[in-house]
C-alpha cells in the first residue's frame, strides 16, 4: 500500500506514509487482551494474532499536508494473495492490482510519473495501457507485500515506549495505543495514535500520525474478512515492463 517499489519516486505526503509504514514493527504472537490485566504488550500480541487470522481489510488512507494544502488518498482491498488499490492526489490517479500470476499498475501521466515514478518517456510509452509484472519478478514481490496481509501488520508497533489506554466512541470500546517514531535527518518526528477493538477480536480500527512538519495521516481499516476479487486487464490492454523500460 506504499509503493516500495525500487523506482517509486513519492510525493511529501506519500513519503510520510512510507516512514510511517517502515518504522512501525509488529509485536510476538501472544496471549489476549481480554485477560484480566491489559497492557500494551496484551493488546499488540491479540491484535497481531487477530489479525493472522483474517483473510482480506478494506484499507484507505488520507493523508493531507498543511504547509501545502496537499491531499492524497489511497483505497485498498489487501487480500492473503491479492490486491488493488487506487491513489489520488490533485489531478494524478493510480491503480494498482495484483494477482497471484501478475501485478499491474495503470494511469494518467500525472499519476505514472509523480506518484509511481515512472520516467517521463516510459510513462508516454505506457499510455492509457496497464504496465505488467510476472509472479517472481522483484517488482512484483514488493507490490504483493504492499497489497497482501502482511502489510496490515506493519501498523502495529513496538511494546517498548508505547502507552495504551481505553476509551469508548460512538458506545463502542477501543484500546487506544500512543507512541512517537523520532526525527531522523530526512524525516521529521511522528506522533502515532492507534485504536483497536476492545470488544471480540482486537482488530485495528484506525491509525492516526502527524509528522511535526504538519502532514497528518489517516488509517481507516473496515470490512474485515469480506470476500472481493481482483481482476486481471484485459490482455489486449497490458504490456510487459521489459517492452516499456526496454
């Protein structure tokens, strides 16, 4: 759901997104929250173990920049062996879908070259056609673990230097998980906010970080287990990425 492919080329807002994906690292597999003590260690290891279980989520992702009144949105249906997403900001657009045989990608310029960062000549050679992967190929392993389960994992973080609290919204109750990811020299400081289920499976429900340059990421995760299917463009419509690099 983050673009990890080698030639991606972010825009600020995606590039948040990036970090925040990369730095969060998942807790061992353990004992419920729903145990007479919770902790933070109790919910992350319910959470991840909850989580394992599921075969599909329903993902978007907003992530708006102050400083330049920028927005850039991204809805995802992850699967266990496939996906499909779809990226807007301002008048770029992207889709990605990936299958267990191949992984495509489709869009306007804008959205090939700022977003995906395809160059300029490739993008043109592309046109409106959907650039194609085969299964095996690197670029497809990194789309399959953006667009796959595993990727709903990175959400969680560390025990260490998390606090967790409960709270209840709308009558619903939520653990709500709290840390900071630290500036770096090309990042700035994340403060993280994450709440999961309290009540049957502790299941995600929504992530919130804002990065002290004033970029603010949403995380919205729905439709637990819902059955979806990813269809594969029309042959006639995709062309091979060796035909477009080459």
């Amino acid at each position: 759901m983050h673009l990890s492919i080698q030639r991606c080329i972010c825009s600020p807002a995606c590039a948040v997104l990036l970090v925040i994906m990369a730095l969060v690292t998942s807790a061992t597999l353990g004992t419920s929250a729903s145990a007479a003590v919770v902790s933070t260690g109790s919910v992350l290891r319910s959470a991840k173990a909850a989580i394992a279980v599921q075969t599909s989520v329903h993902v978007v992702f907003i992530a708006h920049s102050r400083a330049s009144s920028t927005t850039e949105k991204i809805i995802a249906d992850v699967g266990t062996t496939s996906g499909s997403e779809t990226l807007f900001e301002g008048k770029a657009d992207l889709a990605i879908k990936v299958t267990p045989a191949h992984a495509y990608v489709n869009g306007n310029y804008s959205g090939l070259t700022t977003l995906f960062g395809l160059p300029a000549p490739q993008a043109k050679k592309l046109g409106t056609a959907w650039e194609s992967w085969n299964a095996g190929t690197s670029q497809y392993s990194n789309l399959k673990a953006d667009l796959t389960m595993s990727s709903v994992t990175a959400l969680l973080p560390k025990a260490k230097g998390t606090k967790v609290s409960t709270k209840t919204t709308n009558g619903v109750k939520l653990f709500e998980l709290q840390w900071t990811t630290a500036s770096t020299s090309s990042m700035p400081q994340l403060s993280n906010r994450l709440t999961v289920s309290a009540q049957g499976d502790n299941l995600p429900v929504e992530e919130v970080a804002t990065a002290s340059g004033g970029v603010r990421v949403t995380t919205t995760l729905s439709k637990w287990g819902e059955d979806f299917r990813v269809s594969a463009p029309p042959a006639a419509s995709t062309i091979a990425s060796p035909e477009i690099s080459g």
